[in-house]
C-alpha cells in the first residue's frame, strides 16, 4: 500500500495545530498506518519523517530499500551496516532546518535512534508525541472496524474449544494451547492468551504455566488475535464444576459492572465515566479495593492505545472509538473474574464485536 494522502493530511493538520515541526515515526504501526510500511526496524535505525508541510522523508537501511520504494515516499536515504545512521539524520535535519525545532516522535522509539538524534541536534526540543499519532488512529474508518469485527468473531469461535478443554487435571498451558490453535484455524493471527486457574486468576496479566485445573477452580481466560493487522481481546470466566456462592456472587457484580459501563457509552462521555459506572457498581458491593485496573483500553493496530477508560481522563469518547470494557475483581489467594467485550462506539451508543457474556457464571461439569 503507498503512503495514504488522507492520513497523510490529517496527520500534518494534528502536527501543526501541536506546533511540531517534525515527526519521526518508527514502529511498525504508525509507519504502517501512513505509509503501509509495516517493517520492524529492529536494531537498525529506520524511521519515517513527517512535517506540517511538505513531502515526508525516510531514513532506511540499504537492505530494506527496496521494500521502501513501494512506499511511494521519493526522498529515501539509506545507509549500509558499518556506516553511522546518524549521519543521514544530520543531513535530513539540515535540510529540513530543525536546528531549534520541535521534533515528535513515538514514544516506544528506541534509545539507540533518539540518543544519536538528540546529539545531533542539541539544541532542539524532542517530545514524546505518541498522543497526536493516537489521534491520527484514534477514529476507525469501516474498513478498520470490518476488520476488528472479523477478528472479534475468531475469537468468539476460540471459545468453544477451549471450554471443551476445561476438566481437571488439564494444565493453564494445554487450555492457552488450544485457544491459539483454534484462533489459528479460523483464519486468525494469534497475539496471546492467557489463562489463570485459581488463586492464579487473581494476577490479572499472569503467564499462563503448568498449573493444572481442580474441581471448583474459577478459570480466566483472556486472549486476541488480528486479521488485517488489527487486533480483538475478550475474556471470560468460568468454572470447573460446582462453584463457591462467593465466586457466583463476584461473577454477577462483575457481569453488572460491565452491563453498567456499556450503558454509559455514547458520543460525548468523557471516558472516565465508563470507568466510573463499572466502578460503583463493584465498590457498592464491597469489593472496590479488588478492582485494581482500569475499566479498558482502546484497541486498534495496537493491542493497548488510547482511549483509556480510567478515572482522569475526561476526553469525550467520539463515534468510531473502539476500546475494551473489563471489569474485574481480584480475591489474592482465592480466585479472580474478568469479563471482556470490545466495543466501538456509534451515534446511539455502541456496538459490541463479541458475543455476550453469560449473565451467570457457567460452571463445567464433567
């Protein structure tokens, strides 16, 4: 795909109305999303410039030069290994006259491209600017969203294996082993799955090992995969045989929360009331200190970006967002519940890419 004039204009627009004169963009996403040079630099400095006004620039290496011509972008500067990279950004800064600008770049660059350019131009002010990039993506065309829906359904799919794995004495790897598998042979790329048994699903980002499943365990499972280069994530909780009423009672105020967090969705919210419904419901029920993380996150091409639906951020969410609703509750040493729906916001509300959660906790019983 050459580069895209329409972002490309939007892009400039975001750029000058921050008041940067330049942007330097090095993750696979945000060259990708403009250019559809999707390249992982690794330790090689590569990077796409972009400025309010004018054409952008590329600094690549000589042995990606021929995938970057495809970009369409005419003023490509390569270097060879044993060269210094940063002396192509000395040339492209010279003539750009960024002795004393602004430069933005993406706030995952890597140390080794923005010490040397920092070096480079002592006298310029670099920022981390990956919140006018965010903008840049933040409102999902229908081509994106088709693709976040196609995603959202594999891993819909995913789920009714998986839960044919849950029985005891199957361990958290074999059940994360089977949701990778499935999302793989329904067209899926998979990106992770995490599966928590127990007192284990009470660390929300566990890595999934070798424990295994026993009767009575709650069982967390949150996993995505992409389709087009775009991303779905999901979780749902469930049960190894007959449940605790603790564990029924945590799955319905978790099940509600999330219920009350969808209904606060529309054009105009600040996202922090998202975050502010899911969280009354769950501190009404006396398990406030449990919830210990965010209501969601945006999702797009990147698995995590804004919006975060979080207490302080008081952004309006707009038609076109699309973003996790997760709420959860932690018991240490007992068991966690999350439940996961990605959604997207319309002019009415919103739209959820995954199938329903169960209203009660399912309990497997063999």
């Amino acid at each position: 795909m050459p580069l895209d004039q329409s972002r490309l204009n939007r892009f400039q627009q975001i750029l000058a109305d921050a008041g940067i004169d330049a942007y330097f963009a090095c993750t696979p996403v945000s060259m990708g999303y403009l250019s559809g040079f999707f390249e992982d630099p690794h330790e090689r400095m590569m990077m796409i410039a972009f400025r309010p006004g004018g054409d952008p620039a590329m600094i690549a290496p000589s042995l990606s030069a021929t995938h970057a011509a495809h970009t369409g972008i005419s003023d490509i500067r390569t270097w060879s290994d044993g060269e210094d990279p940063a002396e192509v950004f000395a040339s492209l800064a010279s003539d750009w006259n960024l002795k004393t600008g602004v430069i933005g770049v993406d706030d995952e660059m890597p140390a080794s491209f923005l010490v040397p350019m920092q070096a480079t131009l002592p006298a310029a002010l670099f920022k981390a600017a990956g919140n006018q990039m965010a903008q840049l993506r933040k409102v999902k065309d229908e081509s994106e969203l088709d693709a976040m829906r196609r995603a959202a359904k594999i891993a819909d799919r995913a789920l009714a294996e998986a839960i044919g794995m849950i029985a005891s004495g199957v361990s958290e790897r074999n059940v994360a082993d089977t949701l990778f598998d499935a999302m793989r042979s329904k067209g899926g790329n998979p990106t992770f799955a995490i599966v928590a048994v127990g007192a284990n699903g009470a660390e929300p980002h566990h890595l999934s090992g070798d424990d295994r499943i026993k009767a009575g365990d709650m069982v967390v499972m949150d996993w995505g995969c992409e389709i087009d280069r775009y991303q779905s994530d999901m979780t749902r909780t469930l049960a190894c045989g007959n449940a605790t009423d603790e564990a029924k009672l945590v799955y319905r105020t978790v099940y509600k929360a999330q219920a009350e967090a969808r209904a606060a969705i529309r054009p105009g919210v600040p996202a922090e009331d998202i975050d502010a419904a899911a969280r009354e419901v769950i501190t009404d029920s006396g398990y406030g200190e449990y919830f210990i993380h965010r209501t969601g996150h945006g999702i797009g091409m990147v698995g995590h970006e804004p919006p975060h639906i979080v207490a302080g951020n008081a952004e309006p969410i707009v038609v076109g967002q699309c973003f996790s609703v997760e709420p959860g509750i932690y018991l240490p040493g007992k068991f966690g519940v999350r439940i996961e729906n990605i959604v997207a916001v319309t002019e009415d509300g919103h739209e959820s890419f995954n199938e329903e959660p169960s209203e009660e906790l399912i309990e497997i019983v063999s």
